[in-house]
C-alpha cells in the first residue's frame, strides 16, 4: 500500500506498475483504490495487491484502518516539494502504530525527473531511510524511472519474511513432535516399568 501526503504522485506510481500508464490530469485519490498484478520472485509468481490510499487529513481515519493487513507500504514525497518530506515522520508513525509489526517500508522520493525543481536532495532520502531502516530508491512515474525495481524491491523482501516465518513455522513443528514423541517414549517405558514391577510384587 501508499503513503504520503496528496499529489506526490501515488497514482501515477501504481498506474506505471499496474498498467504501464502516466496522466498528467490524475485526480486525487477519494478515500482508497487498488490494482493488482501478477509479478515473478524468483521462480514464484506473486500476485501483488496495491492499496492507493489518499493523502488528505480528511480521509485519514478511513486509510491508517487498511494499514493492519498489508505486508508492505510505499512511503512516497515529492523531491520538489519539502514539506512532503518533513511529514514522512507523521505517516511512518502511523504506518508503524497500526500496521503489520514485520511491515517491509520502501521509502520513496517520486518525480526525479523534475531535476531543475527539486528541493530534497537524494542523500537527504538515503539518511532518512537508514536511519529508520527502510529501503530507499527515488523514481519518476512519468519517465518509467525504478518504478520496476521499487515494487520488486518490497515485494522480494515481503517473500524472504514470509519464507523465513513458514520455515520457523515447520521447525518448531517439527521440535513439537519430537517433544512429544519422547513424552509418549517415556510413558510407554513407564507403562513398562511399572507392569514389571507389578508382577515381581505379585510373583
């Protein structure tokens, strides 16, 4: 899913990874849209999901609600404009307050292509991201810039957690039934014991 303060290019964002597509006249998104596509992860295919949620403070209770069930989010400001960038720290709040405890976090600083305007340079980005321990790519949905490799780059790491927790999963499964193999062990040994002990007692 998104996050981000309103026209920061969202739409744009998901429309390029959905439908390889870019309008200039996008709206601003009412409440919440979504897309899907199908996407290869190494020799899996994924069926990706992507919840757009709006920007404005007026839709914020409807959106910080989709939080708890996405794997990852899209953190995403506007490089031409700084105030989108000083509120990253507003909505990586709420995506940790109500989101998926292991939620994987791209942060992302959208339409590099407007080089001339920009007002947040990339490392500003790159020291935000590592210091809250997030990935980081800046993009341009209008000239198809890492938009690919900034969905790759979350939905790869959303399959390496889902992995590493089914196979923790099956190991302490595994650790269960030999745990209660060895109890049965001992009771059947025990059962034993104690029919030989009844029967010296009784010979």
């Amino acid at each position: 899913m998104f996050g981000g303060d309103s026209a920061v290019g969202k739409s744009n964002l998901l429309s390029r990874f959905a439908k390889d597509e870019f309008h200039l006249d996008s709206k601003p998104t009412i409440g919440v849209e979504f897309a899907y596509r199908n996407i290869k992860v190494g020799d899996k295919l994924a069926k990706a999901q992507i919840w757009d949620t709006a920007g404005q403070e007026r839709f914020r209770a409807i959106t910080s609600s989709y939080y708890r069930g996405a794997l990852g989010a899209m953190l995403v400001y506007d490089i031409t404009r700084r105030g989108t960038f000083k509120n990253l720290k507003k909505w990586l709040h709420e995506l940790r307050e109500y989101g998926n405890r292991d939620m994987v976090i791209v942060l992302i600083g959208n339409k590099s292509d407007l080089v001339d305007s920009r007002e947040v340079e990339a490392e500003e980005g790159q020291s935000l991201a590592q210091l809250e321990d997030l990935c980081f790519l800046e993009t341009s949905a209008k000239e198809n810039l890492n938009v690919e490799d900034a969905f790759l780059q979350m939905i790869t790491k959303i399959f390496e957690i889902a992995s590493q927790k089914s196979l923790e999963a099956k190991e302490n499964d595994a650790s269960k039934k030999v745990v209660d193999a060895r109890k049965e062990i001992i009771y059947v040994v025990d059962e034993v014991t104690a029919t030989k002990q009844t029967s010296c007692c009784t010979s």
